[in-house]
C-alpha cells in the first residue's frame, strides 16, 4: 500500500492499494471514530462494492446505512443534495459520525457537500473507484452540485478526513470509463511530469503507480494553493473547454472525453498562437489519440465561448486560461472575452 499525506486546512492520508475495501471500517474508524456511518453511492457501485463497505464498518462497530441514487451527471443537483441531508437527519447521523463517499467523482462531489453543510459541516471520508476519481477529484476538498446554468455552480470546500483509493475496483471498469481517467492522467503529464506518458502505454497494468504520481503532484497543487485563487487554477487546463463540451453536449459526453477534447482544443490553439512548439503539441494529440480519447468536437468557437464565459472561473469580462507552453510547464492567461472566441478557433 501506498501513502500520500496531503497538508491542507486539515491533514490527511490517501491510501493507494489493493483491497482496502475489505479492511476499510478498520483504516475508518483509526483515522475518524464516530459511531454510524452513512454509505453514498450510486446504484451502479451499489451491487458492486457497498456491502462489503457497509459490512466492514459494521464489523468495526459502526451502525451502517446506505444512500443510493441513480448514478450518472444528472443527479449531480439540488434534488438529490437535499435527499441526502433529509436521509442523514432521518438517520439521526449526529456532527460526530462520518460520510462515506463510495463512488466516481459524482458521489464523491455530492457526499462531500452534503458532509460540509449537514449541521454546519461533519467528517467525510472519499472511496473513490474510478480511475479518473482516484487521480483527481477525490482529493483536494471541492465539492458541489451542478445548476441549470454550469457545473458545480454551488459547493463548499471541504477537505476529507481520509481517502481510500482500492485500485482493485478499477478492474470492473469498462474501458470507457477507465480511458476517461486517463484523460486526466494526460493533464498531469502536461502540467508537472511527462513520464507519466510511457506509463500510459499500459495503464492498468501500472494504475497504482499512476495514481499514486497524480495523487502526489495534485497534493502539491492544493498545499500551495488550497482555494484556488492561485497556482490551483492550473489544474484546470482542459476543463474550460472541456465543461464547456459537457454542457453543450447535454452531459452525453462523459468528462474525461470532455476534458481530453478541450486539451486537444487548448494544445492546438496555443501552437497556432505560438505559445508552444510542435513537439509539444504532437506529443499531447498523440497521447491522447493512441488512448482512443477524442480530440475534436463538432462544437463553434461561438457557442464554445458563450459557454466559457458563463464559467464560475470567470473573472469580470475575462477568464483565466491555462495555456500548456511545453510539457511540465504551463502558465496561467487571462483572456478578455473579445479575445476568447478568436483564441480557442485556431484550436478547433
């Protein structure tokens, strides 16, 4: 097993391992105490991997119960965030006792803000069991829901007590959603480490090590960083566009194939402008092609850009844009919106 220790407003590992489900009660009730704890999973990762959350808990003393709701983007709102905080109150779940959030980055978003509003905030604990959760939105504090305007338009930030990675659940994934994490992987590889790209020409075969390298340079980012008025935002490259494509999309595209497209749009459009080379974007479009990720959309700069600019990123008339310059190294441009459109068309 491996340990990462993130230093934020509240310090806490990230175990990175093989069945740790079995033991999680146990690694749970070291690190949290309590007496019940609440299960949030989707129904898909219910008949997967919850009974033998819940029955580990029971065997270390805690009162287990279990929210389920239809997995999927869609249930990312505010309905289902307040049948959450309705079933913890049902459930006499007291500040004292712990969330468990047992599932990709939807749960882990939803879980977390129901634990930092539910009696003005209580423990939560992340078990994430997508890759792309693993390597990226289990850590890191933010949580949220989406509105009928954008993404995680409402949320908190709000550091887990611990994080349970079981790299073991990664082989039920479809390949789909395996690839979709690996997007993420690609982001990393173009923000601080460019090994990461040989390790993705066998990437289940080498997943505890690649999110283990993840986990480790997004626990920087947030350590330096934690509320993202700075270096953090960094972490967005792709994701401007990327949420833009979801949204657009209807959420029909999954976020990795967003995110991967909006890295192919960004890399394309900073070698047009010549704010990086030819080697470097080669390298991204290639990363992401040999994975079969898409790297382009049937999307305008147009209806790209209104959507960019309705981002929460936003900041008055401009937004902030990650521009990959080479691989590692990445810089931060604020674009006025006049520019936005111009900029992300050399990129499609």
């Amino acid at each position: 097993m491996t340990e990462v220790e993130v230093r934020a407003s509240k310090t806490y590992r990230v175990l990175i391992g093989e069945n740790l489900h079995r033991v999680s009660g146990e690694l749970i009730r070291d690190t949290c105490g309590g007496t019940a704890a609440c299960v949030v999973c989707g129904d898909a990762v219910d008949g997967l991997y919850a009974d033998a959350v819940c029955g580990s808990l029971e065997r270390s003393g805690y009162r287990a119960v279990k929210f389920v709701y239809p997995h999927g983007e869609s249930s990312k709102n505010a309905g289902t965030y307040v049948a959450i905080l309705n079933f913890l109150a049902e459930n006499r779940l007291t500040r004292s006792d712990i969330i468990c959030a047992l599932g990709g980055g939807v749960t882990g978003d939803l879980a977390g803000f129901a634990a930092a509003t539910y009696m003005r905030g209580v423990r939560y604990v992340q078990m994430p069991t997508t890759l792309l959760a693993m390597v990226d939105s289990s850590v890191g504090g933010k949580t949220g829901i989406d509105l009928d305007s954008g993404k995680n338009l409402a949320g908190a930030f709000w550091q887990p007590e611990l994080v349970i990675c079981d790299c073991g659940a990664l082989a039920t994934l479809p390949d789909d959603t395996f690839r979709d994490g690996c997007a993420e992987i690609v982001k990393y590889a173009v923000l601080r480490d460019p090994g990461l790209l040989s390790m993705l020409g066998a990437p289940r075969e080498n997943a505890e090590r690649l999110v283990s390298r993840c986990v480790s340079i997004k626990r920087d980012f947030v350590t330096a960083d934690e509320f993202d008025r700075g270096e953090r935002q960094k972490l967005n490259l792709g994701h401007t566009v990327g949420h833009a494509v979801e949204r657009l999309s209807n959420f029909s595209v999954s976020h990795g194939r967003a995110v991967a497209t909006g890295l192919a749009v960004v890399v394309r459009a900073a070698l047009a402008h010549g704010d990086c080379n030819a080697d470097t974007a080669e390298a991204v479009l290639g990363a992401l092609e040999k994975l079969g990720l898409p790297t382009k959309t049937s999307f305008t700069a147009n209806q790209l850009s209104e959507i960019m600019l309705s981002d929460k990123k936003r900041s008055g008339g401009s937004i902030n844009l990650i521009i990959p310059r080479a691989l590692g190294d990445c810089g931060i441009e604020t674009m006025p919106a006049p520019a936005l459109k111009a900029y992300i068309e050399k990129g499609l």
